[in-house]
C-alpha cells in the first residue's frame, strides 16, 4: 500500500543489505514479508533455518552456524538458544500468510483496521492453508494451491460490535461477498472490498462468478517421514 517510489526504495535497500548471519535478530524474513515479496521472503527464511537453527532439536542459536563470534567454539559446543530468532521466524511465516496492519491509519486516528490481505508474500507454487486472526478480531481462512489460485477467503468478526471488513482482492476479476449463502452489499475502493460485517457471521469473498458452494474441497492429510529432510548443506 505505499507509494510507488517509496516502495521502490525499500525494495533497493532490501537488495543492497548484507544478510547479517552472525546474529539471531536478523529482521530480513520480515521485512521482505511486509514488502509482500515472496521471493525475498522464501530466499530470507532459508538462509535464517541455514545459518541460525540447530538440529536436531530445532533451537534457534545466537551465533551462525559456523561458531560463536566472542568464544573459539562452534554452536554444537556452546549453544546459545535464541528465543528472539524463534520469534522472527514464527512471524514471517505468518506474514507471509496474511497480514491486516495499516500504520498510516492508525497514526490518522481514524480508528480502522487494516485491510485483510490474504498470501501477500507467498511463494507461487508453495500450496497453504491457514486460519489465523487479523486486526480488528477477524478470524481469516484462505487455502493457496498450485499455481497462486486463492479460491475463497473466510472472515468471521469474533466479538465486538457490527465493524466494517476490508478484504484485499487477489483477483483480477473482481470479488464478491456472501454469508449464509446469501449475497451481501459490498463496495470495491481501488481494489478493495468493503463490507459491513456482523459479528460471528462467516463471510465468504469469492471471486465474481464463483459461489463458495462451487468451490473442490482438498483433502487434508500427511505422510510419516521415514528418513532426514535436507535443506541446502543441512540434513534434518
């Protein structure tokens, strides 16, 4: 949502950075969150796991892998566990996921909420789901699958009194809102929608066209890891 030049200078400055891989406080996997670049996003949190989580027990350290920089040991002899790292990591990951902050209103006063943006810095073939809470108390659901495709997003304000909804559309067609099955009166401001929502109401924004009854469901599973996962030179 910022200025065109401004976000340019942002995105030069990310680019110019040092990754600093000596410290576990290292804000890049954020930053490019918040940029919405999934790229720099997913190039961040891998060097992060890299250079600052210890395996086999998945600790995030203080120092890089390749030792402590005020002690002659390497972080398999002097661990020192880093909850600031763990932190981090935990947020971009959400952040790539959805994020709902607008500073620029809060610092207006105008006492809204940022606008829900679904998968902001999510890489494109990186299949997800989440259900996660953004500013404002609103419970969000959305999948991505193979490809970029968003084929919903639920909201459902928890709480409070009836609040305006503001989703970001991922779509370039064009969104619409529904509850209950029902279509719902919704205004679109420069690529957002906006609604009014009731609290503990589902709202579905679909894209225009599609009902949320038209939607495939995925069947969610898993499978047993039987051996180690490698990610670059670090088997876990």
């Amino acid at each position: 949502g910022s200025p065109a030049a401004l976000r340019r200078t942002a995105e030069a400055t990310f680019d110019h950075y040092r990754f600093n891989a000596d410290a576990g406080h290292e804000y890049l996997p954020l930053v490019a969150a918040r940029l919405g670049s999934a790229e720099r996003c997913r190039t961040a949190l891998f060097q992060f796991a890299q250079f600052f989580q210890s395996f086999d027990q998945g600790l995030f350290n203080y120092y890089d892998m390749f030792g402590n920089k005020d002690e002659d040991s390497s972080n398999h002899e002097g661990l020192h566990p880093y909850l600031e790292a763990s932190g981090i990591f935990a947020a971009s990951v959400n952040e790539m996921l959805l994020q709902g902050h607008d500073p620029s209103e809060s610092a207006r006063g105008e006492g809204r909420f940022g606008a829900i943006r679904v998968f902001p810095a999510t890489p494109e073939h990186w299949p997800a789901r989440f259900i996660l809470r953004a500013p404002g108390s609103f419970l969000v659901a959305s999948e991505h699958r193979a490809g970029g495709d968003i084929p919903y997003i639920l909201v459902q304000p928890v709480g409070g009194a009836v609040r305006s909804c503001r989703v970001v559309i991922p779509w370039k067609g064009g969104a619409i809102v529904e509850a209950n099955g029902k279509r719902v009166p919704g205004k679109t401001r420069r690529g957002t929608l906006v609604f009014v929502a009731v609290p503990d109401v589902v709202y579905a924004v679909l894209p225009k066209g599609r009902r949320l009854a038209d939607v495939p469901t995925v069947q969610i599973g898993y499978t047993t890891a039987y051996s180690p996962s490698r990610l670059g030179a670090i088997w876990y």
